[in-house]
C-alpha cells in the first residue's frame, strides 16, 4: 500500500533539480526544520465525535472480532504508545521513519510518502544509516500535501540534526557558548524526543548505569551542600534511582527508554542551565556566572523599606536567594513557599489577635483617644489579615517545580527594580500586623498610665501632652532593640 501510495503522489517537482546539493534550503511553506520539544501535544484538541456500534461475537467470529478492536495499519507500520501519556505514535522500520501522525489516515498516509521520497535524494547523498527520520505532516483536510516538519534523530551522539545548516535563532534555541553547550542543546532535544516517542528498536539499558550512578552522585551531593547544583531533592535522587531499578528488571525497552529519557532530559536541562562542562560551570547555586546580578534597591524600596520596619529587605534578601543569575531549584522554592505559608497562617492567627485584644479595649475604655487608637488598630490588622489570606491563596494555587517558581517569579519581576515590589507586597501583612500592635501598646499604656495617676489623686492627673512622653520613649526603645522586626516577631510566634 505505501509503494502504491509513492506512486500516486510523486514528490515536488521543484525539488528536484536542487537535490545536487546537501545545503539546498527548502520551502519554509512545505517541507522545514522542526524540534523535538515544539510539540502541540499538550493544546487543547477537538472532542472525537463516537456513535454506537456492534460488536461482533468473540467466540464464532473471533476475526470479525479482532479487527473490531485492533486499529488497521499500512504494510511494514507499527504502532506504539507512550507508556506514560498513552499518545500513539508509528514506526516504519524499511523506511526508518517515525511519527506521531496518524498512518491510518489514507490522506495523511499519502503525505507521509510524499515527502519521505522528496527528502530520499538528500539522504542518499550521505553514506549514514544510523539514524531515524521523524516527520510531522498535516493532518488537515486541506488540498494538496500541506506542511511537513522534519528532524533527524542519531542514537550514537545522541543528537538530533537536520538536512541542512540551520542557525539557533531560526529554530529557536539560545545563542551558543561554545561546543559543549551545542552539543547540550542537541542532546536535550534528543532526550525529549526519546521521551515522547521511546524507540522500540533501540536498548537504553546500557545507559542506565550511568543514569543510576549519576542520581547517586547527586543525592550525596543534594544532602551534604547547601549550595548544591543538583536539579533534584536528595529523596527525588532516591526514589528514581529506585523506580529505574524496577523498570530495568522487568526488561520492558519501551519503558526503560521513556524513563531513562526523562530522568536524562532533566539531567540536562540542568547541566545546560549550570553550564557543565565548561571553565566558568556554576560549582554553586549562589554564584553567578551569567552576569544576571539582582538590581540595586530603589530609592522608593528604601523609604518604604523603613516604614515598613525593615521587613520588605528581608523578603527581598529571600526571593533574591532562591533566583540568583535567574536560576530556581525545586527543592529552594518548595522550600521558601513553605516557609511563606507558615508565616501567612501565622499572619492570619496574630491578626485574629489584634483585632480581638482592640476591640476589647475600645469596650473597656472610656477615653475618646483610647478608642481611636484601638479602632485604628483595629481595621489595620483586618487590613493585615485579608493581605495574608490574599497572598495565601495565591501561594497555595502555585506549581511545585522549578518551572512553576520562575513562571511566577517573571511574571512579578520588574526591569528595573526585580523582586522589590514582590518582596513589598509580601511585607505588607506583618507590617499592618505591627502597626496594629503599636496601636494596641499606645492605647494600652494610655489607659494603664491614665488608671495609675486617677489612682493617686487629682493632683497627679496629667494632660493628653503629658501622657505622649512616656508612650514615645518606650515605643522608641523596644523599636531600638528590635523588637518591631519580622524576624523577632516570628521567632516569638514560633515557640
């Protein structure tokens, strides 16, 4: 059926006085280069509409029966899936062709035969046989052959390359640092590839013992150094080293492929990201070496910096650690966010507290001033709970993986003054919870320092001015020593 097919839909004439030479550039609108990782797999698709239907008896028409439930496929074509995803994918072992296009489809059968025979003349120029080709026609109902992306997949340098010289910018990677990030680049492509369609024909098993020696280096690595590199948690470490070890025993290729392919398409990911393998590699997860330094504070973070008690630095010092060079690790933000929503729910709880011990006092007191201040504080530390509770809600709908942190992180960054204005809104519930504590100690000791004096007669009795003093120089000494800052008040929250 695929030789007839070759026949019916011979290949683009243009094509064919240009296969003289290698390097011919081909037609961005018909036949172009693609990579692996620019998948539409994970878009939203069309539901598939069903119907019902009859099923054959399995017992006097067992063949009726089969071909009921098995998909019908070309001559020389193999289906396969994902062991993970379930997505199909097809594999022509004489043609040395695999794709995700569905082979079932006459139309898109017709496409894929199109444009394997106009690409035979380059691929015959070359003496190479150890490589797969993957192509991606279209499945629409348009006329003619439509689109095709291609790439070419080597299992021995495990790469993947095209046709002809492509640059990093047409096909969207990042400038290139030299030939060990190149060839890092190429490698992660090939990874992805491995893991959306694991080759049935190839063994990876080989492969696995660097793979499990790897992960072992990392979790020693994860658990005895803070600033450790390492992409996973020293139980991530752990529990995939252990679940290989399974997959290899049961000697499935599919399987072992796909989870040798994940694990090593974050292993590299990682290295590229750390620059490994080359002189100026990050040996720290602190250290810089992209020359992506965090902004100098701003004039207005300063400011409010010192309204706000100095807690806005401290919330900054945190987000500026877990994105140093514009780099996040799960394990730090798992980390920070647990952190964070500890400190929230803590928030919530001492806000709940001030607005109980406030409003108590406005009942008790007869003083006009005293009720002010415990009102003010009052709303203030409402103010402070539903800026918890906003930022909880936000935290807690988030990603766990480093992916979801720096989503989240650029979406909050700002071009000129980074995580500032994060670490500000950040500050905002304990600050309001501080003030609000202020307000209750004012009014608290205007009323205790009103009570004691009443107590010892009139001629004691001192003036609204009077009574400011005494307030003013202890607020001023408990601020001095500290007593204001988020750490200490959190430290007391904690015991």
């Amino acid at each position: 059926m695929f030789g007839e097919l070759l026949q019916r839909y011979p290949p683009l004439a243009c094509l064919c006085p240009l296969m003289n030479m290698v390097q011919t550039p081909f037609s961005v609108e018909s036949l172009c280069e693609r990579l692996p990782s620019n998948t539409q797999r994970y878009d939203n698709t069309l539901p598939v509409p069903s119907m019902a239907t009859t099923i054959p008896s399995g017992l006097f028409s067992p063949q009726s029966f089969q071909d009921k439930i098995t998909m019908k496929l070309p001559n020389g074509w193999q289906c396969y899936h994902n062991p993970a995803e379930g997505r199909p994918y097809f594999w022509n072992s004489s043609l040395r062709i695999l794709t995700e296009s569905n082979v079932a489809d006459e139309r898109v059968l017709g496409r894929i035969a199109y444009w394997s025979q106009a690409i035979s003349p380059l691929l015959n120029k070359s003496p190479r046989n150890d490589y797969d080709i993957v192509l991606s026609v279209s499945e629409g109902s348009e006329e003619g052959m439509g689109r095709c992306g291609y790439y070419l997949v080597d299992y021995n340098l495990e790469v993947v390359f095209w046709l002809r010289e492509v640059s990093t910018t047409s096909m969207g990677l990042s400038d290139v640092r030299g030939p060990t990030h190149l060839n890092l680049l190429l490698s992660e492509q090939f990874w992805i590839h491995c893991e959306y369609m694991p080759p049935s024909h190839r063994d990876f098993t080989p492969r696995a013992q660097e793979v499990i020696a790897t992960l072992g280096t990392l979790c020693i690595d994860a658990s005895s150094s803070t600033g450790s590199v390492s992409p996973f948690h020293k139980d991530e470490c752990k529990s995939y080293s252990e679940s290989l070890t399974q997959v290899l025993e049961t000697g499935r290729t599919i399987q072992i492929n796909w989870c040798l392919a994940r694990v090593k398409s974050l292993l590299t990911q990682s290295r590229i990201i750390n620059l490994f393998g080359e002189l100026n590699a990050r040996a720290d997860r602190n250290v810089v070496v992209n020359g992506q330094f965090a902004p100098s504070e701003t004039t207005t973070f300063t400011f409010w910096s010192i309204v706000m008690f100095g807690i806005p630095r401290i919330y900054l010092a945190r987000w500026n650690s877990i994105w140093v060079d514009r780099v996040t690790y799960t394990r730090e933000w798992k980390k920070l966010t647990k952190d964070i929503t500890e400190e929230l729910i803590y928030g919530l709880i001492a806000s709940g507290a001030m607005m109980i011990a406030n409003t108590t006092l406005m009942g008790l007191t007869s003083s006009n001033i005293v009720r002010v201040l415990a009102a003010i504080g009052m709303m203030i530390s409402l103010c402070g709970g539903y800026s918890a509770a906003s930022l909880l809600s936000t935290l807690r709908v988030l990603g766990g993986c480093a992916a979801d942190a720096a989503n989240f992180i650029q979406m909050n960054e700002d071009v000129t003054s980074g995580l500032q204005g994060m670490a500000l809104e950040h500050s905002i519930p304990w600050t309001l919870i501080v003030w609000s504590g202020l307000c209750l100690l004012s009014s608290g000791l205007w009323e205790l320092t009103r009570d004691m004096f009443g107590f010892l007669g009139p001629r004691f009795q001192l003036s609204s001015k009077d009574m400011m003093i005494p307030v003013l120089v202890i607020m001023t000494y408990l601020y001095g020593r500290g007593y204001f800052r988020l750490a200490r008040l959190y430290d007391m929250c904690s015991r």
